[in-house]
C-alpha cells in the first residue's frame, strides 16, 4: 500500500503534464495523504506527504497557478489536510495497539482460567472449543472445566452474564467452586448447592471490595448469574446424569439420531435459586458406547444468518453424527462461521463428551457409598477394591 500511495501523486504529475493547461488535477494529489491515514503509520504518512508536497507545487507550475490568488489557499488547505493525516494515523495506531494488548490479555486470561479438558478420561473421550466473538476485545463469560476421581468424570459449561470485569469475576467463581467441590461431594445436587453458596459470597465479597453501598450490592447481586448444565458419567455405570441450571438444553447423539435433551423442570442459573426456585432435578439417562452429549453455550444457537435466523444446531447435527468429539465441534464451528457469514456476535464455547468403550465391568471392585452417595444413575463415590480392603483388614 505503501508503494501504491507514493506513486498516486507521481502518476497524477505526469498525466497533468501532459494535459492541456485547463485542465488542473493537482488539487487530486491531496488524496494521497489523506488516504494513508487510513492505512499507514505516521512514518508512512510523512513520507507520503514529503513526496506529494513538490508534486503539488511542481503541477501548479506547470498550469501557470503559482502566482494566481487562491494558490496560498490551496496549498494552506493541503497542508492541513496532510497535518490532520499525521494526527489520525497517530491516533489510530495507538489505538489498534491498545487493542491488540486488550485482546491479549483476554486470551491470556481465558487461557488460564479455561484449561484445556482431558482429551481421554477412562472410557470417556473429550473434546472442547472456545472462540471469543470479533466485535469487541471484552472477555467473555463463556466457561468449561471438568474434574475426574475415582473412574466418574463430571463436566460443566456455563455462560456468565455480561462482559468484562463482571463476567470474568462470575466465571471464575465458578470455575474454582466446581473444580474444588466436585472432587468432595459425591452427590450432584449437594455439588450444586456448594455452587450456588459460593457464588452468593463471592459476589458480596466482589461488591463489598469496590466499596458499593447496600443498595448497589443488592443490585449487583440481582444481575450475577451463571446458566450451567453439569454432566456426570462414570466408567462402571452405562448411564450419565445431568442437571441443567437455566442453560441452553445439551444435544445427545446415539444410535444415529439427535435428540434435544430438555430438562424436565426449569432450573433456575446459579446465583437466582435464593428466589425459592424448585429442588434440584437430577436427569438420568441411558449413556452406551458411542453415544456422544454436546453441551454448548448460547453463542451457537443464538447466532444468525444475514436473513435474521437463528443457527439450526440439531438439524445441522444429524449430518455429523458418525464424528468423534474433535472433529464434532470442529464441524459445527466451520459450518456456524460459514452460516454467519460475517463475524461472531457472542463468544462460542462447546463441550463434547463420548462413550468410547463399553462400561467396565464392577465385578472385581466393590463400592462403598458415602452418606451422600446419590441414589440417581451414575455417580462419584469413593471406591476400594477388594484386595484394598483384605490388605487393610490383614493389617
């Protein structure tokens, strides 16, 4: 672009030279530097103007114009234009960099708090993707995280209101409530309800450091909530069991088909179950090799054409069936980018989890149940095998 814009008023010079004198097309030449504002730094600018600058003078020579009146008010008007050029492009590179650092920090952020799922976990294999949306630098709400013990892995994907500061402190709130209690509670309703404490006190604790008055904090705490479905499978059990906390509903793929796995009862997001929302329901469902959930936030099925409609994601899916989790969400990405057409509105984040073997066979592993072990389907409980407990009793 450089090289392009250094010749315009070059080329512009000799075509005026070789025109009749009525015919005046120095006054063209000020495109030059006002053009490259737009896409020069102010290095690149000044060069353009030191070029334009005797082209200019040299054109008005050659159609007789250095002595007329207007001339001084001409080249004042170019000056200045060539000035405000410098000052734009200096304003935009500042920008653009402070953008660059801004996008930075967001995607180092979201890297440590999102960090990246197992991509094999007993007989589970997983896959996981986030892209932040184009129009903004803002960090997102969107969030995933998994924790295994004790051959059960349990799965969240949530999505923080708002952007910014607010989500990022939502978001990460939850994150490490989850990550902390889904390693000590067996039961995934007691689980939930170490979220829903947690986050409550974290968001006080958040309003109180910004030294906001009671009804500030009584507002901030209104407005905090995180949509979140929790998904829990396990080695030793052919079933998985799900609760889904105001969230978009996950997609199950078994046997060829996809089906829309709608909870049964509306679950209030974590941080809105004080406004007496209904007890927790646990959905369990049967969860055999190759069968696949797609958990996703509503980034993918809010996007929309140019024609306003909302993206299709379970007709899309049926096409996509038959591929493992990473080629999955693979697929739904490029095909959701393609049915855009343009940028992402909404951050997009997904989490696909499958059955790769068959549910392993509990006849060598006895299981001993907590007070709390969970009496729906799959679940994490502590575990001893038998040779454990004769090596304990021996001694």
């Amino acid at each position: 672009m450089l090289v392009v814009l250094l010749l315009f008023p070059l080329v512009v010079l000799v075509v005026d030279l070789l025109t009749p004198p009525d015919i005046r097309l120095g006054p063209v030449m000020v495109a030059a530097p006002v053009l490259s504002a737009a896409f020069l730094g102010p290095a690149g600018v000044l060069l353009v103007v030191l070029v334009t600058t005797p082209c200019v003078v040299l054109a008005a020579a050659a159609n007789l114009q250095l002595s007329a009146t207007n001339f001084p008010f001409q080249f004042g008007a170019f000056v200045l234009l060539s000035l405000a050029a410098l000052a734009a492009s200096d304003v935009r590179r500042r920008r653009e960099r402070e953008l660059a650092n801004s996008r930075w920090v967001a995607q180092v952020t979201q890297r440590i708090l999102l960090r990246p799922l197992p991509r094999r976990a007993g007989t589970f294999t997983l896959a996981s993707l986030y892209r932040a949306a184009d129009e903004e630098a803002a960090i997102g709400g969107d969030l995933y995280a998994s924790v295994e013990r004790d051959g059960c892995i349990r799965v969240l994907l949530g999505d923080a209101q708002g952007k910014g500061l607010a989500a990022l402190e939502m978001a990460n709130s939850v994150l490490n409530s989850f990550r902390r209690a889904a390693r000590h509670h067996s039961r995934l309703d007691v689980l939930v309800a170490e979220l829903e404490a947690e986050f409550g006190e974290d968001m006080r604790d958040c309003a109180a450091a910004r030294a906001e008055d009671a009804d500030i904090r009584g507002k901030h705490l209104d407005e905090s909530f995180v949509t979140a479905v929790i998904l829990e499978a396990a080695d030793h059990d052919s079933r998985i069991s799900l609760i889904n906390l105001g969230h978009p509903p996950p997609l199950l793929v078994m046997h060829g088909t996809v089906t829309t796995l709608e909870p049964t009862v509306s679950m209030p997001p974590i941080g809105l179950a004080r406004f007496n929302g209904p007890d927790l329901q646990v959905r369990t469902l049967d969860f055999p090799s190759g069968a696949t959930v797609l958990l996703y936030t509503d980034g993918v099925i809010e996007a929309r054409n140019t024609a306003g409609v909302f993206y299709p994601l379970a007709d899309r899916m049926r096409s996509w069936t038959h591929l493992a989790p990473g080629d999955l969400l693979t697929a739904v990405h490029d095909d959701l980018r393609q049915y855009v057409g343009t940028r992402f509105a909404d951050d997009v984040a997904m989490v696909a989890i499958r059955r790769t073997d068959p549910p392993v066979a509990s006849q060598h592993r006895e299981t001993v149940h907590r007070s709390d072990a969970s009496p729906h389907g799959a679940h994490c409980v502590d575990t001893v095998t038998r040779d454990d407990r004769d090596a304990h009793s021996d001694s």
